[in-house]
C-alpha cells in the first residue's frame, strides 16, 4: 500500500503537481456547520447552491460507492508575467486555460497509470466542480493550512495554488485528523495584512468572509446585479488579500503552460488588455478567444460593465 502511494506521489511530481496527499474519507461536520453559519448570516450573497447537497459535503463517502479516500493534489499558478497595474485587473488564476480542464485532464492521466496495475480502481475527479470542503481536505492531508482571508496556504507552494481531489476506493494508510477549527491549523500568528488590506472590508475578521463585500464574488459570482460598486480596478476576481499576504512570496511558479497567460488570435496576451481594449471588444472577438478561459464564467457583458463603473467612479474623483 505504502509502495504504491509513493508512486503516485512520483508520477503526481512528474505530471507537475505542486504537492500530493491522501487520507481516508469521514465527516465534514464542524465545516458544514461553518458553512450553514454563513448561509444563515447571509454572507453567501446569491450563492444559492452552497445550502444544496449539504449531506454529500459533510460525507464526501456518498459521492462515490465504494469510496473510502480522498488523494489531494496541490497546482501552483503564480506567474511570472504579471499586468501593469494601471490596466483591468484579472485575477492570476485566470490568466491562461480553465483550470477546471487542466487540472482534470491531469488528474484523468494520473488514474489512468493508477488503474493500469490496479484494475479495480474505480474514482471520481473533482476540483471545484463538487460539493466538498477540498480546502479541509488538503489541510488534514497535511498540505498546509487556512489562512486568515479564508484562502487554503501549501505549505510547499505558498498560497497561489489550486487544488484537485480524487475520491477513490484505494486505501489510505493514515488517519483521518478531526481539526476543530480552522484557527487551530493556521500558522498565520499575529499577521492581519489580508484584513487590513481588503479595500471592501469583505473580511469582516480572521477566517470569516462576507461574500457580497467580496471584489471576486461580485466581479464573478453575483449574476442579479449588474452594478457591483468601485472594484478598484479589478474587473474578473481579486488577488489583493492573496498578493499582500507573506506566503505569497513563497510560490514555487507555474509548472503548466496552460496557466500562462493566453495570446490572442491579434498577438495580444490577455495581460496587456487595456481599458480600449475591453471597451471596443466585440462578443464574436470574445467568443472565440475566451472560450477556454475562466473569464468565460462572467461573459463580455459584465466585464464591461464592470469596468465602465470603474471608469465613471475615476473620472468622479
């Protein structure tokens, strides 16, 4: 058992993941029980479907027969080519190919090596695309910790990082750790630079976020309201109490081209979008250029009127 985690953890080095965990599946209750919280205080916005399948985020065994684990995979995306700060902001994570599509196509190649010896390996893939708590997962997987702005901090790749999970019936060797609260794994000490530095106050204290203050939800996420207020340049998600916080500078770099930033058919990176460049752009330009980007998710329409609103509140001052 213990031979083949190790390969996995080679094979899962090779194909460029970050880092790589595995623990036996159990319950969530203490998370869900965060997470009803925060429906309740109607931090959630409009985020109807975090109340949905509530019993499958608490007992992630019911997502697959059989399942009895979980393998976490940890992908660093911080770039080296980075947008001047005077143009729309995009967040990082954004900058090249959906990581949902990478990630699982990863992921799918990494099962496939798994099931080539293992023949009754059966496995769901999942990143972002599930209801489980992933960032619990990783941080009893022993690969990091939650930090103050609620975001998941590898301890070998920083805090630029995305996670992937795959719920199998292979076996773990380890335990499954009860952590209490999110604040007893976090290492972040007397730091508050992610709160201080939230221009919206959407991080109304350590480890608690009110989404609808949030510059990334209301850029992405809010769909009822057109009008998302000054965004502070910051057209598609928000990067601020990510890039303030100490383990950013621990980023190990992007591993996969796919995460770099994207060329336009005009030979333009999506880096070097100027407002102009938004503004004139046409949905038929977009379409065909965005249709494997995260910036998808939003469309033309509310990246613009995002950015107009930025505009007016500039010219305002």
């Amino acid at each position: 058992k213990l031979l083949l985690i190790e390969n996995i953890k080679r094979y899962s080095a090779k194909l460029g993941f970050a880092d790589f965990g595995i623990i036996p599946l159990g319950k969530y209750s203490k998370d869900r029980e965060r997470l009803e919280k925060m429906i309740f205080e109607n931090r959630a916005g409009n985020m109807h479907y975090l109340s949905n399948n509530m019993s499958l985020r608490e007992d992630p065994k019911l997502l697959l027969e059989g399942a009895c684990s979980a393998m976490i995979f940890i992908v660093s995306y911080q770039n080296i080519t980075l947008q001047e700060s005077s143009l729309p902001q995009i967040a990082k994570y954004s900058y090249g190919i959906d990581y949902h599509y990478v990630i699982k196509e990863r992921l799918s190649q990494l099962c496939d090596y798994i099931k080539h010896d293992n023949p009754q390996f059966i496995y769901r893939i999942f990143t972002d695309s599930a209801p489980i708590f992933e960032r619990s997962m990783a941080v009893k997987a022993g690969l990091g910790f939650i930090g103050k702005n609620t975001m998941f901090i590898s301890r070998s790749s920083g805090i630029h990082n995305l996670i992937g999970v795959v719920v199998s019936n292979l076996e773990s060797p380890y335990k499954f750790e009860d952590i209490e609260d999110v604040t007893t794994s976090s290492i972040c000490g007397d730091c508050k630079k992610c709160l201080e530095n939230c221009p919206t106050g959407a991080l109304i204290s350590p480890f608690v976020i009110d989404a609808k203050k949030c510059i990334s939800y209301n850029t992405i996420e809010n769909r009822k309201e057109e009008r998302v207020g000054y965004t502070h340049n910051r057209v598609f998600g928000c990067d601020i109490c990510i890039d303030v916080c100490p383990w950013s500078k621990k980023s190990i770099g992007v591993i996969w081209d796919e995460l770099r930033p994207l060329k336009l058919e005009n030979g333009q990176l999506i880096t070097s979008l100027s407002c102009n460049d938004w503004n004139n752009m046409t949905s038929g330009y977009f379409k065909r250029n965005f249709r494997s980007s995260p910036l998808l998710r939003a469309g033309l329409k509310k990246i613009q009127a995002v950015l107009i609103e930025q505009i007016k509140y500039e010219k305002s001052k």
